[in-house]
C-alpha cells in the first residue's frame, strides 16, 4: 500500500515537472517569435507587415509539420519524456545559433541578394519567405513537436489519463506564451536587445530540457505498435476539415489585426507581441 502510495507520489511529482517545463517551452517559444519579427524586419527589408506575415506563417507552418510528425511517431518512442528533453536542448542549441546569425553584420548580404532578386525578377517577397523559412523552419518544427511527446509521455509514462490532460497542457504553454509576449516586448528587447533575448529563451529551453532528461531516468516504457484501423488511408474527417478551415480564418483574422493595429499604433514589437496576445 505504502509503496503504491509512494509510487503515486512521485508520479505526481514528475507530472508537475513535465507540465513546469511546458510553462517555460511556451515562454521561450514566443520571446523566440517576437524576436523573430524583429529581427526579420531588420534584414529583410525594414517592413513590419512582411516580417510579422512572413514569421507567423512560418511559425505555424513549422508547428503543424513538428505535430503531425511526432503526433505519428509518440506512440512508438519507450521514453517520451527523454526525447521531449532532448528537443528542448535541441531548441536551446537553435536559439544559440540564431542569435549568432542575428548579431552578424549581414547588411551586405542582404542587400546584394535583393539585387540578385530585382535583377532576376523573383519577387523581394518570395526572397523573404524562403530566407524565413530556412531560418525559422528546424526550431519551430521542434516546438510543434513538443506538445505530442508531452501529452504521450503524461498518459504513457505517468498515468495521467484525465479527459482535461491536453486541455491543462495546452493552457500551459499558452500561459507562458502570454509571458514570453509581454516579457520580450517590454524588458528582454528594450532594455537587453536581441542577442540576450533569443540567449534568455535558449536557457529556458536549456533548463526544461535539463530537468525532462532528469525525470526521464528509468522511467523506459513498452512502445505501442499501431493497430490495422489507425493506418488506414489518410483522408481527412469532416471535423479535421472544419478545423483546417477554421485555422485558415483565424491566420487570417490574425494578419488583419496586425494590419491594423500596427497602422494604429505604430510597427513596434509591443503591438505585434500584444495582437498576438
């Protein structure tokens, strides 16, 4: 009885570690974002409506591929939460990475291929898009993958099998994406800039990562090996195709508010962090 009880405890124990370093992979990933537009505005053309369209779109492009793609492989991992720490060092490796892209002095760079592009005819938007894309794709197909190896690794590894699991997780990392909003546009950037920034979020990611690995120690579990009826085919049910649409209108929604608030107040990365409170 004791060591049920005990066993019980610590489970607990590691679920409401799991569920701290969702709080802190949240935070980081939209001080992450808001840096992003800030930095894209600078080095790809000093417009605050490309750069914000260009970073959400790539932003949510790159968590629905991480989610998808974990979403078909959680199952099958025998320690969902060492990986889930392990992508959270791999964020913090990324986030090291750009803040060392970010702090170079490109403006030559960047330039010379705008006149690469005009001489050519591609369009300087499409310059944009690809350059977001190949800089922000690998960390933010990581941080899609975060919440599917989290929700397997709660309900696998720890038992958690409540009905609200997911919606507690989800609200978990949006809380701390609400932090991270406010966090980088009214302290990290003003007062810290960029670089200290992007190093900020990469020591949450660092920290989450450290303490998920910590958790993770024998706690090996036997995959699941998918049954015939969830290979079947790939067509998409009636409610996936209402929630593609419904994604579609909110980006869009999205991209309007940007739009308006940043004519309104003026392109600051307060008002783009705020809208996307």
């Amino acid at each position: 009885m004791s060591d049920n009880s005990e066993s019980g405890s610590t489970a607990r124990f590691v679920l409401l570690g799991v569920r701290g370093c969702l709080f802190l992979s949240g935070t980081a990933s939209i001080v992450n974002q808001v840096v992003w537009q800030r930095g894209l505005t600078v080095f790809l053309g000093g417009s605050e409506t490309i750069s914000s369209m260009i970073v959400v779109l790539v932003f949510m492009l790159g968590l629905g591929v991480g989610a998808a793609g974990m979403g078909a492989r959680s199952r099958r991992l025998a320690n969902p939460l060492r990986t889930f720490g392990w992508i959270e060092l791999g964020l913090g490796l990324v986030n090291v990475s750009i803040a060392f892209l970010l702090g170079l002095d490109l403006s030559e760079s960047v330039y010379e291929v705008q006149r690469v592009a005009v001489a050519t005819g591609v369009p300087q938007r499409a310059v944009y898009g690809i350059g977001a894309l190949l800089l922000l794709l690998p960390p933010t197909v990581l941080l899609g993958a975060t919440l599917p190896v989290a929700s397997e690794a709660c309900q696998r590894q720890l038992g958690a099998t409540q009905t609200r699991l997911i919606t507690t997780l989800f609200a978990l990392t949006t809380l701390g994406a609400v932090l991270g909003a406010f966090g980088s546009s009214f302290v990290l950037l003003p007062y810290f800039g960029q670089q200290v920034s992007l190093l900020g979020a990469a020591g949450f990611n660092a920290v989450a990562g450290g303490v998920l690995l910590g958790l993770a120690r024998d706690r090996v579990v036997a995959p699941v090996t998918a049954s015939p009826s969830a290979s079947q085919g790939m067509r998409p049910t009636r409610i996936e195709l209402l929630g593609f649409g419904l994604g579609f209108l909110s980006l869009a929604y999205e991209m309007l508010l940007l739009r308006a608030v940043s004519l309104i107040h003026g392109p600051l990365p307060i008002t783009f962090a705020t809208t996307l409170c």
